[in-house]
C-alpha cells in the first residue's frame, strides 16, 4: 500500500496565505466595480436633473417673453397711434425741447454683472430707445454715448451742461445682494432741484398710471451726476438685476421697448406742464 507524502507545514501555510490574497484582491475590485457604478448612476442622475431644471426654466422664460411681447406691442401701438397724435399736437411748434440722455457706464466699466446680463448693455440698448421715441415726438436727443465706451462722470455731466438741455435723464440699473425679491423702477433727483423733482415725478406718475411696470419710489440722492448739473436732472433706475424675473426683462428687447415708451410718456407730460 502506496501512502501519501505529507507536504510540509511551510508549503501549506503558504498556500493559505497566497488563497487570502487572491480572495482579498477580488473583495477590492468587486468593491471598486460597485462604487464606480454607483458614481456613473448618480452622475447620470444629476445630469438629467441638471437638464430638467434648465427644460423648466426655459419654459416659463419662453412663456414670459411671449407675454412681455404682448404687451410690449399693446404700448407700441398706443405710442404711435392717438397718442403720439395727441402729444405731438402739445408740443408742435416748440423746437427748443432738448434732452440729454445718458446711459450709465461703459467700456472697461460694465458696471452691474449677474451672469448673462451686463449693466452697460443694457443701459444703452434702453437710451437708444429712448431716442427713437422721443425725437418721434420732435424732441432733440443728445446722447452722452452711444456705443459701448468708458465716459468720466465729469465729461457726461459737461455735455449736459454744456448743451443747457430741458431734461439730463442718466439710466442704470439697480442691485441688492441682501434681498433678491426687490424688483421695480426708482426715480432719483438732487434734493435741492426742483425742476428735477418735477420730472421724476411725472415720469413715475406716467408708469404707476400704465401699470405695465412695477414702481418703487422717488427720492433725493446725492449722486454726482445729479449733483453738478445745472439743468434739471434724474437718474432712473429701470430694475434689479438681483431679481432674477426682472433681469431676464430688462435683457428682453421687447421689454425695453415698453420701458422706453413709458419713460418717453413721463418725459413728455413733464415738458407739457412746463410750457402750458
């Protein structure tokens, strides 16, 4: 009878210890497998939440823009149908009417930047507005610029003064980290202008009577613009780009041009005052 030979201890325990490795190493890249699945599912996962958030917000954004025009086409046709008629009946005959628009940065300074809207641009794109609509009333229009470069306050306020315009109307846009909620238009003038008082309050009158655009307020400011010249003066600030609704409008053409029409009505109902 032919017996086994035993292997050695050693042999055995070597063996064993080779088995735990192997065993060991298939434990890490079964583990390693798993949690790279669940990597790819959540990253798969956050992108299509990813995509759905932005379907939603271009949803409502397309819904908003088409109301926005609506409107915006309602006050088109009022400006240029018997209203237009009417105003430029009170105002024939009175050439000497002459507004200096100002549209506020410019050039290296873009002023308020939140994400795609840039306060400069949009400044200007309402001030070129603004111009069409009222020289269509038979209103001078001087602009302090009109394309995208960087004015010294002095220089804006010297083209003001120096034109000796009926109106200096300086546009901006508003911002409020603290709050995001506060949306709406605001009028300011120099405490110790009268005259600027005046058409800030008409030009808000005119909006708060439409109701086609929120109104905050009117009141004094010391801001330099409004401070140094010598003819009457109000700086609007035509929205909160920290509201996010109210910065998707003011980045909407048709939104400016109903902004437009509205400021032109205030503007011309403070010059009718003046010279009836």
């Amino acid at each position: 009878m032919v017996q086994k030979r035993r292997q050695p201890a050693w042999k055995t325990e070597n063996q064993r210890k080779r088995s735990k490795k192997i065993a060991r190493k298939r434990r890490r890249v079964i583990a390693y497998t798993v949690r790279g699945i669940m990597a790819a599912v959540l990253a798969v996962m956050i992108l299509l939440m990813i995509c759905g958030c932005l379907y939603i917000r271009d949803f409502f954004r397309r819904n908003e823009n088409e109301s926005s025009t609506q409107k915006a086409d309602a006050v088109r046709v009022t400006i240029s149908g018997v209203e237009e008629d009417e105003l430029d009946a009170d105002l024939s005959g009175e050439e000497n009417h002459m507004v200096v628009l100002d549209a506020g940065h410019g050039g290296e300074d873009g002023g308020t930047v939140e994400q795609a809207a840039t306060e400069k641009e949009i400044n200007l794109a309402v001030v070129l507005k603004l111009k069409e609509l009222l020289e269509e009333q038979g209103i001078r229009v001087v602009l302090t610029r009109d394309k995208d470069i960087f004015m010294k306050l002095e220089e804006r306020v010297q083209i003001a003064n120096g034109e000796k315009a009926d109106l200096f109307i300086s546009i901006h846009c508003n911002y409020y980290e603290k709050d995001s909620s506060i949306y709406g238009l605001e009028c300011y003038y120099c405490k110790s202008g009268e005259e600027g008082k005046h058409y800030a309050e008409r030009i808000m009158e005119t909006i708060e009577e439409s109701k086609n655009i929120v109104s905050r307020n009117v009141k004094p400011a010391d801001y330099y613009i409004l401070k140094n010249t010598t003819v009457p003066a109000v700086l609007v600030e035509i929205g909160y780009l920290s509201n996010y609704n109210e910065r998707n409008q003011l980045m909407s053409e048709e939104y400016q041009e109903k902004l437009a029409g509205e400021l032109v009505k205030g503007i011309v109902k403070g010059m009718e005052e003046k010279t009836g």
